[in-house]
C-alpha cells in the first residue's frame, strides 16, 4: 500500500520498495516523512499532479492529569472543565451529533474511495486501450517494414543473378574479342607464305615453270586469307561496340544494386528496432519531410527495366558469340581446305598423343579427388578416436571414483556393470577405429604413389606432343591452323 499523497508518476516510474519484516516506531516513520515532497524529474511528462500536499497537524497530546493550572496563562483565564451546575458536566456537543458526525465522515470516505476506484480502472483501461493501439500500430510497421526487406532482398538476388550472368557473358564475350584478335593476328603470317611461295615457284626453271594447279591454289588462298581478314575484322567491330552496351548495361546493374545493398542495410536495421533498442532519439518534425522520389510501382519498374535492358544485351552478346563462333569455324575451314596434305600418320599419332594425355589428365583429376576425400575421412577417424578417448576417460574416471567407496557402498551395482561394458565397449571401438585409420593411411600412400606414377606419364606424354608438334612439325607453324585461327592459343 502506498503512502497517500504520493503522485502518479512517482508510482508508475520507480519501483516500490519491498516492504520491512518489523514496522519501525511511529515516531521514525513521522520523522522520515514530515515534510518531506515527492521527486518530480522534468524529463517525464505524466497525467496533472496536484501540488498540494498535506500533512497531518503537529500535535503532542500527553497523558498527564489534568491541572487546574497551565503554565503561560494567569489563574484568573483558565477555563474550568468542571461547571458550577447542579449536574456536574460541561458539554459543548450531545451524543447524537457526535454519531452524526462519525457517520458523515464514513460516507464521505467511502464516496471517495469509490470515486478513486472507478478513476483507477478508468486509467487502467486507458493506458490498456493505449499500450494495444500503440503495440498494434507498432506491430504494423514492423510487418510493412519486414515486406519491404523482403522485396528488396528478391530484387537484390535478381540483380547479383543478372549481374552474375551478364559478368559470364562479358568475361565470354572479351575471350571471343581475344580470339578475333589473335585470329586477325595469325592470318598475317599465311598471307606472307603464300606469297614466297608464289615468289619461290617464279624461280622455277624450263618445262616447269608453267600455270598448274599449285600455282592456282597459291592464288586462290591469298584470295580466300584476304576475304578473312576482312569478315574478322567486322566481327571484332561488332564485338568491340557490343562490349560497351554490356559494360553500360553492367554499370547499371551495379548501381542499383548497390543502392539495394544501402536501403536493405536500412530498412533491416529498422525492422530490427525495438523500444528496448540503443540509438533511438527523438527526432522532432522528420514525419512532415517528404524525400521519396518514387513509389513502389516505379521503384520496381526501375529494377525491371534495368533486368531486361540487361537481359536484352545479354542475349544479342550471345547471339553475336554465336555468329562470330561460326565465323571463326568457316574461315577455319575455308583455310584448312586450302591446305590439305598433311602427313595421316604423323597427324594420327598426335591426336592418339593428345587423347592419352586427356585421358591421363581425366584420371589424375579422380585420383587427387579420391586422395582428398580419403584425407578427409582420415581426419574423422582422428577426431572419432579423440572423442572416443575422451568418452574412455570419462568412464574410467567414474570407475576409479567409484573404488574410493567405503565399505558396503562397494556394490557391484547396474551402474558398475554398465561402466564396466562402457569401458569394454570403447576400447573395442578404439580398435576398429585404429585398424580403419592404418587402412585409410595405407590407401592413402598407394593413392600418393598412383599420383606420382600418372603424373611422370603425362609429363611423358606433355614431352612427346612437344616433339611431334613443335620440332617435328616446326616447317609448317607458319601455315595455317584450325587452333591459331580459332584463337586457342
């Protein structure tokens, strides 16, 4: 029960003390509290308080007998309790208006704590109805605010796939760009041989300097090296303006998507807020500032036309990939038909070479794979077995406390046995789990020694290519080839 004359906000925002086992003396308590007003912090702006106080009239009432003399006032001013009447009694009020008066002050009373019961289950329902609203509208906000992070968060992931695939298509489309150049590039040095051949075969003396179909070929592919070098050059134009609309188109993305990176940062940040939060404040008059520029329907139209301008570049990049790939394949092919006579067997000895070396390379890739996996799994046993340990510890410690038992405590008890199955049951296990680890060790080494073995093959391999390509076939890396115009190297 709280002391009366205390004020509203003095209840609601500090708590009540706990109450004492042992009431002190009345005079403490009067001390403590006489004049004594309630603390008022600016900062709290509550419901009206009076700030009229009371306080109970300092009276000193004492038992003494009553005297027929007071001390300050002359014996002649006293006025005496006892009257000269015949029947002896002085009365100022009758017994009546005494019952009268109690009477009136219990109404009074009781009119007054009704009247506070019905003011207190007002304000309870007020500040009910208040924290509802207030929890209510609250909880709205949130849920609006968790729709816009998950709105941006599915326009983000549709902005970093777009801009994933759009950075594939570009990085495809600057490999095709490279290849055209080095295509462009290595026409020029079958252009020089066809005309020293041309120029060699003017030397050609007697009967046989005449117009044979060598000499007609030779014309031929200097006609055929010229149309080439014109079709790559307008595909690398094309490719070359077709990497500036990716690269606007990926500026375009990134910007957006950075914007949505910020205001996901933002929105998120709000959503997590609670009034328990750190970092709120008052900021007073920021509901009347309007600095929206846009509204869902064009803020989503935004990002759209953004993804179908992407998606749009993405797909004629793709297309132009496409055409300039059967460019590449076309002038490849208009030039090896040019140059035919290549030695069958030298040439089948290299692609039975290169499909070795593939397939060393294939099995190489599994066996660094398996090497891997097995490393790992040796791992787990390792960190089995180290668990299993600590597993073994625990109930051999339980065992040993166990023996420490006094007397007839040293029951051989269904905790005893299952310790004991405990410990047996570990140890069996710390065996397979050792044989295993040996077992995966040993596969181990011989999978190491699998590697090194396929690994000295392919440099073999590597070397033998090496030989038949480059020092054997070193009087014709001038001429044309489907790997240097296709830009593969």
């Amino acid at each position: 029960m709280d002391l009366y004359g205390y004020p509203l906000k003095a209840k609601f925002t500090y708590p009540k003390p706990p109450p004492t086992k042992i009431l002190p003396a009345t005079s403490t308590v009067a001390a403590s509290y006489k004049n004594r007003i309630p603390y008022q912090p600016d900062s709290i702006s509550l419901p009206w308080v009076p700030n009229a106080y009371y306080k109970a009239a300092a009276l000193n009432p004492t038992l003494a007998a009553l005297s027929e003399s007071f001390p300050g006032l002359p014996p002649t001013k006293i006025i005496p309790f006892i009257s000269e009447r015949p029947d002896g009694v002085f009365t100022r009020h009758t017994l009546d208006d005494w019952h009268r008066s109690n009477m009136t002050n219990y109404k009074e009373s009781e009119t007054t704590r009704h009247n506070a019961e019905r003011l207190r289950a007002d304000l309870n329902r007020t500040i009910k109805d208040v924290y509802l609203q207030a929890k209510r509208t609250q909880g709205e906000s949130t849920k609006n605010l968790g729709e816009r992070v998950s709105d941006i968060e599915y326009w983000k992931s549709e902005l970093c796939l777009e801009l994933d695939a759009m950075i594939r298509e570009t990085n495809s489309l600057t490999d095709m760009q490279k290849r055209l150049e080095r295509a462009l590039a290595d026409t020029e040095g079958p252009f020089q041989v066809a005309h020293k051949c041309l120029l060699n075969r003017e030397k050609r003396m007697g009967i046989d300097l005449v117009h044979d179909d060598v000499e007609k070929q030779l014309i031929t592919e200097i006609k055929i090296i010229r149309s080439v070098r014109e079709r790559l050059q307008q595909c690398l134009n094309r490719v070359n303006a077709q990497l500036m609309c990716n690269k606007e188109a990926r500026q375009e993305l990134e910007k957006d998507l950075a914007d949505k990176q910020m205001g996901h940062h933002i929105d998120n940040k709000c959503y997590q807020l609670k009034n328990t939060s750190r970092g709120i404040h008052y900021y007073r008059g920021v509901e009347r500032i309007d600095a929206t520029i846009s509204v869902p329907e064009t803020w989503a139209r935004f990002t759209d036309n953004n993804l179908f301008r992407s998606q749009s570049q993405r797909a004629t990049s793709a297309k132009l990939r496409a055409s300039t790939e059967s460019v590449l394949m076309g002038t490849a092919d208009e030039m090896w038909r040019q140059f035919s006579k290549v030695n069958d067997a030298f040439t089948g000895r290299i692609t039975e070479t290169a499909n070795a070396k593939s397939k060393i390379q294939t099995h190489l890739a599994k066996t660094r794979q398996e090497i891997f996996q097995i490393e790992t799994k040796i791992q787990v046993i390792q960190k089995t077995i180290k668990d299993k340990e600590v597993q073994l510890k625990v109930a051999q410690t339980r065992l040993d406390e166990r023996t420490r038992r006094p007397n007839v405590e040293l029951c051989r008890d269904t905790a005893q046995i299952c310790l004991v199955q405990e410990v047996n049951e570990i140890n069996e296990t710390l065996r397979n789990l050792h044989q295993c680890l040996r077992a995966s060790e040993d596969m181990l080494q011989m999978l190491v020694r699998s590697k090194a073995v396929l690994e000295h093959d392919l440099v073999i391999k590597n070397n033998s290519l090496f030989i038949d390509q480059e020092r054997c076939m070193g009087m014709r890396k001038t001429y044309p080839s489907t790997v240097q115009i296709l830009g593969y190297v």
